[in-house]
C-alpha cells in the first residue's frame, strides 16, 4: 500500500538510487543558509560533530496550505532509503528552520535510526551521499503524533501534498 501511495504521490519511499520527482507542483523555493543544493554540508551537522539539523529557509508556500511537513532522507544508502528526519505539523505562516531546531508547534517523527528528531548524516566512510530535504505543503493538517513512524509521515504526505520544494546536501566521511 505505502508503494502504491507512493507512486501516485510521487513521493520515493520504496526504494531505489534515485529520488523521483513527486507529480505536485516544486513551487516552494527551499534553501540552506548553511549549504547550496548539490554542496556539501557542514561537518556539524553530521554524526561526526554536534549533529545538529541545519537551518533551512523556504518561501512561496501556496495558499491553502493548512500545514507543512518535512523529510529528510539519504537515497544512497545500501538496503532502503534512510529516513534521517521528519517534521510535520508545521504552521504554513513559518518560513524557517533554525540551526537545531525545529518550527516552533511543529512535531518529529521518528527516524531510521529508530530515535525521534534529527539523526545527522553518518554513511560509511569514504563514500558521499546524497541527503534529501523536501518540505511539503498539506491540504490538511494530517493526525500524526509525536514519534510517528516514517512510513505514516510518508503517507499522510501522499494524501494531502499540494506542492513542495527540494534542496539536496551532501555529506562524505574520512
């Protein structure tokens, strides 16, 4: 079921090398004060330092969006794709994220790593990959809880997405 959600979504929760392209409008211009789309990101951001979640900034959200939601994955790892952070129920007035913080009111779900919140980029050494940021706008406000699964993100973003935007870092260890 989350396949086929994620097919019609466009959203690429089922695995594979490369993040497709979800079939909603990219209007929302996504940005990092810390890194450009396609650079490195910083060491402190990764398991190797602070691990704190970068700041991100964002405009031009549609109106009619009740909601935003975020998530942060790595396509690149070996078995599925990596689910580093979710970030939903974030008010569609917000256009920030500061350095290690979420939006304020905003809940996170849980990660790959099976913790909730942020998991820095931590791949194998000697390899880069890739870290996806997409922050959707919802129709709704989807009735997720503190701590949800990433899969549930995924499909609460596959229901109710209208737009999104996209900045991609990445990250390589010693």
């Amino acid at each position: 079921m989350l396949c086929l959600l994620a097919a019609v979504a466009g959203l690429s929760a089922c695995g594979g090398d490369e993040a497709e392209e979800p079939k909603i409008p990219a209007s929302i211009e996504l940005t990092s004060p810390a890194f450009k789309s396609g650079a490195p990101m910083p060491r402190r951001f990764s398991c190797d330092d602070a691990e704190l979640s970068p700041p991100l900034n964002w405009r031009k959200v549609p109106a009619g969006a009740k909601s935003l939601a975020l998530v942060m994955d790595d396509p690149d790892a070996p078995r599925r794709r990596f689910v580093h952070w979710t970030v939903f129920s974030i008010s569609p007035d917000a256009r920030e994220f500061l350095e290690g913080e979420a939006p304020q009111g905003s809940l996170e779900g849980e990660n790959s790593f099976g913790d909730v919140g942020y998991g820095g980029p931590c791949p194998p050494k000697g390899k880069a990959h890739r870290y996806v940021f997409e922050l959707y706008a919802l129709r709704d406000n989807p009735d997720l809880k503190k701590g949800a699964e990433p899969e549930a993100v995924r499909d609460a973003i596959a229901e109710h997405a209208m737009a999104y935007g996209r900045i991609v870092g990445t990250f390589k260890r010693g």
